[in-house]
C-alpha cells in the first residue's frame, strides 16, 4: 500500500477502505508517512468530505494509534462528557459530583486549554495542592472510592490525532466537520468510558456558529459512538452569550461551587442538569429526563454534590476547605467596572470577544507554553435582553497587570451591542440527539 494511491483515491473522490485508513494512521504515527503527504490527503478530505465509514473508521484508528484506558477495574457503568468549547463553560465542574453523589462513577481525562481560558484541569488547579497528575491506578483507586476522578490526558492517548491536529492547524485543515468529529472522538474512546454525553456548542462563542452546522456535528459524532460500541448522546447548548456570569479559571470554580450551593445562575444550572440527566440515564439510573432532573436537584438541595466535590478535591490533594470558604482561592489585584456607553437593552453579545477579553487578562493561553494566571477574569453583571442606563456597569474586570486592562476593557465594550429593542433571548438548550 502506498500512502501516494490514498492521496489519488482521495483527489478522485474514491472512497477508502478501512484498512487503508488504517495504514495511513499508522504510518503518520510511526514517521512512515511525511507530513507533506498527510497535508495533501487532509485538504483532499476537506475539498471532498469523507462518508460516515470512513469518518468512523479514522476515529477507530486514531483511538488505537497509543493507550485504550482501561477502566475495566471500576465498578458501574462509567460516563462521561465533552464540550466542544465555549466561554464560562464551567459545566464539567457542577455536573461531576452531582453524578458522583448519585454513585455513578465518572472517570475524567481532561485536556488543558487552549484559548479564552483554562480546561477544566487547569481550573482545578485553583485548589492548592491538588494534582491533575495521579497515577492510572490512583485514578481507578480514587473513582472506585470518590465515584469521581478527573486528570489531565496522558501524553499517549491517541497520539495520531494529537499529530494530525497540529498539522491541521497549519494547514487550514481544521474546519472540516469529519475531521473535528473523529478527532474528538478518538480521545474520548480512547479514554474508556461506556456513555459519552457531548454538548456541542452552538452561537457566536462556539466552534460551530450556526445550528445547522452544530447539528451536523452533533450526529457525526453520535453516529461514531454508536459504531464504536458506547452508548453517545448529543445536546445542542447555546453560545451566544457566555454560560453564567464568570469567565476565567478561578472564578469559574467559584460560581461551580455557588451552583452547588444552590446559589448558581439558572442558565448554567439548566444546562448541567440536562447533560447530567443523560449521563443518567445512560448508566441506567433514571429511566428518563423527568426522574434524572428530580434527583439531580435533590444532590443540591441536601448538599450531597457539595460534600462529594469538597470530598472529590482532597482525594487528588487538593484543600477542601476552599469548597466551602472560596475567599481562600486566588484572587486578583485589581478589579475595574466597565461602564455602559449608552443607555438601552444588550440585544447582541459576540461571545468570542468576552473570551478575548478573559484571554487579555492573562486567562488563557496564546501557546500551549503560555502561563496562565487563574486568579484573573470576567463577573457579567448583564446579560442578553438586560437593559443598562449609560454608566451602568455591565462587567468587573479582574486583573494582576493594570497595563492590560485598557486593552481588556475595549475589547470587552467590542463584545456588547446595545440597541433599542428588547431581543427574544436564545434557548438554553436546543435538541438532543441520540
Ligand atoms: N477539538 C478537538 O479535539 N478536535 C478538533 O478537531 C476540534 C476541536
């Protein structure tokens, strides 16, 4: 087989076969296959699509390309869930030990961010001392005990779409709905769990913009679950504006840790619950949305997800205490309102921008080396369809570094549209798809 035929096959829209994608993952893997060759056979995949088993069988094949985990030793049906990405997005951290205190296990592995702000492991990293670094056997150890568990991905865990998705980054490659689709399956694949609950994204802070495209992807990727053996589910959230208040690392663990009080904002409560439900009922303990809602609420109300997670977060080392006294979690220097420019209702909120802001401020990272600081961020004071008097403030500013907060305030003034008429405000949720 020669890796030239598959680039052909491609160019004449001939569909591959499975062990010719194999073949192809394999030699990319080891360095058989050049990057020049993989670049050409990916820009001919984005000119000329490739079908459902083609997609699938790419997925397999990046799955298998390092370390399957095997997650055999822990006890119950394991699940778990992956965003495609957005600002505030802190759902991971409210959902996890409402799971995990209605004693389905949920076993992590979370990659660091890249962008507007930390991944969920470097969130966590606000806690001190808690390790997202713990053995595969202390992670087994920890769920069987805690039921919850959440490192960051080990070097190994298919390393071919880790080599592909670098490639594709430079070769404007990555917009290709087979491509994300198999890319981030073959990471949660790989990372052993039985159900797999995904919130695509969609709206002007998400990878995919329009609905269409959102769903799109949301059935490509439930499609390659299915094929692959684990039971997928797909909800379509809203991204047009941030979920919940907070943007940035720390204080996105501190507005988690409110919504487990009960003292959270409804859009991210509602948006945990519903993602949370299917993992519910995908480990067989609600048979439908309406059971899985009602215990889910009873985790809040009885502050059982709030021991769970104060529990969760000593067991990888962290300091508990935090969980119920977050004044002990980093905090900023600096905190700068921004003003309203004009009096009217927040009819339009480019998302992507809130996140530069977040990213100005040293929230994020710009490379994958960057540092990030995670005392620093966005408190949302108005939302869409608010109305704001000129001067109002519509967000605090939280920074360590005054030289970028002029720089971070007009970003964030760029990401608010405030017009005359009140806007119909987006659903919090959209359609699932199984
Ligand atoms: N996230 C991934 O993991 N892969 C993609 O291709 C896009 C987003």
């Amino acid at each position: 087989m020669k890796m030239y035929d598959l680039i052909n096959k491609k160019k004449k829209k001939e569909t591959l076969t499975k062990e010719e994608i194999e073949f192809m993952v394999q030699g990319f893997t080891n360095g058989t296959i050049p990057d020049y060759q993989m670049s050409a056979f990916l820009m001919a995949v984005c000119l000329n699509g490739m079908n459902q088993e083609e997609t699938a069988a790419l997925t397999v094949a990046m799955a298998n390309s390092g370390d399957i985990l095997d997650l055999s030793q822990i006890h119950g049906v394991k699940v778990d869930k992956h965003s495609t990405g957005g600002v505030g997005d802190k759902t991971s951290l409210v959902l996890s030990p409402m799971i995990a205190a209605l004693g389905v296990p949920v076993a992590k592995m979370s990659g660091r961010g890249l962008g507007h702000t930390g991944g969920t492991i470097d969130k966590l990293e606000s806690f001190p001392g808690f390790s997202t670094t713990i053995s595969t056997e202390q992670f087994i150890q920890n769920v069987n005990k805690v039921k919850m568990a959440i490192v960051g991905q080990t070097a190994n865990l298919a390393p071919a779409d880790k080599k592909i998705y670098a490639l594709r980054d430079v070769t404007a490659t990555v917009d290709n709905l087979s491509l994300i689709a198999s890319s981030i399956m073959s990471k949660k694949i790989a990372s052993g769990s039985d159900v797999i609950v995904l919130d695509v994204k969609t709206g002007s802070g998400a990878f995919m913009k329009s609905y269409e495209d959102s769903l799109a992807l949301a059935k490509e990727m439930v499609q390659i679950g299915t094929i692959a053996g684990r039971q997928t589910f797909a909800v379509i959230t809203d991204m047009n504006q941030p979920l919940g208040k907070n943007v940035g690392n720390t204080l996105e663990v501190i507005e988690a840790i409110e919504t487990l009080k009960g003292n959270g904002p409804e859009d991210l409560l509602k948006v945990s619950i519903t993602l949370a439900s299917y993992m519910l009922i995908g480990a067989g303990i609600a048979k439908d949305v309406e059971e899985a809602t009602e215990k889910l609420y009873q985790t809040i109300e009885n502050r059982s997800a709030l021991d769970k997670f104060a529990e969760f977060i000593s067991a990888q080392g962290g300091d508990s205490k935090a969980v119920y006294d977050t004044g002990i979690l980093p905090k900023a220097s600096i905190e700068e309102e921004v003003g309203a420019p004009v009096s009217g209702f927040i009819t339009n909120i480019h998302t992507d921008e809130v996140g530069m802001t977040s990213l100005i401020l040293g929230g994020g990272r710009e490379t994958k080396d960057s540092i990030i600081d995670l005392s620093v961020g966005i408190r949302l004071h108005k939302k869409l369809g608010d109305y704001v008097n000129q001067g109002d403030s519509l967000a605090t500013l939280y920074a360590n570094d005054s030289s970028k907060l002029q720089e971070a305030k007009q970003r964030f003034l760029q990401a608010y549209v405030i017009g005359s008429e009140k806007p119909v405000t987006p659903p919090y949720v959209y359609a699932v798809v199984t």
